[in-house]
C-alpha cells in the first residue's frame, strides 16, 4: 500500500518540479485505511512564503479538510526527510506515523541535525527510505538541471 | 528601541487572547531602522491551521510585502521563545537576529529542546528575555483563566 501513496506524493513532486521548485511532495492519508485525503508540493517561490514546504502545504488542506487540528488516525508520506520546521509541524497534528522517501543530511530534522522527535511531546512513529530511489532521482535530476544552467 | 518593538509584539499577543488563542505575537523589523514590516499572531484555532504560529504567520506577511523570502537586514522579535517549527522557518528566512520575550522549556525550540540554530546552516543572533515579564504575565493570565474555566 505505501507504494501507492508514494506515488501520489511523487505527483505531487513533480508539480513543483514543472513549476521550478525543489521538488518535494506529501500526502496526508487514513493510518487504517490508506485513503488520501490531502496533498501538498513544495511551493516556496510561488507563494513567495518560506513556510511552504510540502508537508505545511498538506497538513494545512488536511485540518481544513477534517477541521480540526488534531490529525491523530492520519499519517503523512513525504518524498524528503522532513526538516525541523515540517517535523515540529507534524509533532503539532500529533500524526501517526512519519514516513519518507529520501534522506536529507543537509536540511533534515527527523534522522539528522535537530532531530526534532527526540524532543517532541508527541513522538510519531518513523519510517524513512520508503522508495528512496525514486524521490532521490526526481531531486538529483532537479538540481543537475540548475547546475547545468 | 527593543522596548517598542517588543510593546508592539504584545498588541499582536493580546489579539490571540482575546481570540481565545494561546498569546503569542511577533513581528518582523529592519535590522537597522526598527521599523516593523509585518506582525502576526497565534492563529492556529481560527485558521485551523497548525503552522498558524505569530513568527510564521509574521514572517508570511513580511515575505508577502518584500515580495521575497530572502529576509537578511530583518529581524524578528516574538513574545514567547519560537518552536522549532518556527526557529526553523526563521532560519531558513535567513533574519539577522531572533529576540524573544518568555522562555519555553516545554515547547521551545531554541534554548531548549531541540534547539534548532545549533543545527541550521544560517545561525541568526539570539537575544532571549527581552521584556519577558510582560510576555510571561499575559501567557500566565490566559492558562490561569483556561483551569478556572
């Protein structure tokens, strides 16, 4: 099942891939069911907005969805280890599970740097490395192209 | 001058309390000239939104009206010390200096817990305890008020 809800994301990813963006995506979904219910890409340039990221982007259509806060039963995917400001904002919604596709050493805060669930109240579970390659290769293919101009 | 930027931070906290939201404000300076370019408040119950914290909804506003997310020569001052969540999106806004009024050893981000700058590639300067008694006293009132129903 989380093959499918990772491709969702991947989706999501490549809308802020086409659109110039670092491409990230997350999907919000039922921990039980797997049933989607929010998606969210990186879109920091395009609403000129430093909090923008995919994981805000897709917890925010999920509390609007759900409205409420609390996203206890709901988990979210995401294409890149989520930073310290997604992590935080994650242990906030009190999700179930945290579950992504590629490492980020750089700018990570769930398996690197701040590390934001050792310290958080609400410690969902982690799983990192969910279809790695493929979120790995759209992030590779994203910053060849800059780099080649 | 920290004086007035902070009173104007506590206009923006006392907006949340009377919101009936934890009372936190911020806002977002020129470095240089104190002159406030956006402020915010704790809005997360009535945007039912979790990221909806004063520093980010401050700095969406600050990025908005400079038409960047590029905020070096800004600095931004908040009434309680910034989540990780919100440590982080300061950093990655690049703001030259984090003030804050009350600490927060059980959700703060910066000289507790996570403590997100020791982390991050951009390390704003942090002045912390500026006018926290004021910051303290209203946070202290709203949580009194909550247990006495």
């Amino acid at each position: 099942m989380y093959k499918t809800i990772a491709d969702a994301a991947l989706q999501e990813a490549q809308k802020a891939f086409d659109a110039k963006e670092i491409p990230v995506g997350a999907v919000v979904f039922n921990t039980k069911t797997y049933q989607i219910i929010a998606r969210g890409h990186n879109q920091t340039i395009t609403k000129c907005d430093v909090s923008a990221h995919a994981e805000i982007r897709a917890l925010q259509k999920a509390c609007q969805k759900l409205k409420t806060t609390h996203l206890q039963g709901y988990s979210c995917y995401t294409t890149l280890e989520p930073c310290a400001m997604c992590a935080q904002a994650l242990a906030w919604a009190g999700v179930d599970k945290v579950l992504f596709g590629a490492y980020d050493p750089k700018s990570g805060g769930v398996e690197h740097n701040a590390r934001v669930f050792n310290h958080t109240h609400h410690k969902p579970e982690i799983i990192g490395g969910l279809e790695e390659k493929k979120c790995q290769a759209l992030l590779t293919r994203f910053f060849k192209g800059l780099r080649n101009g």
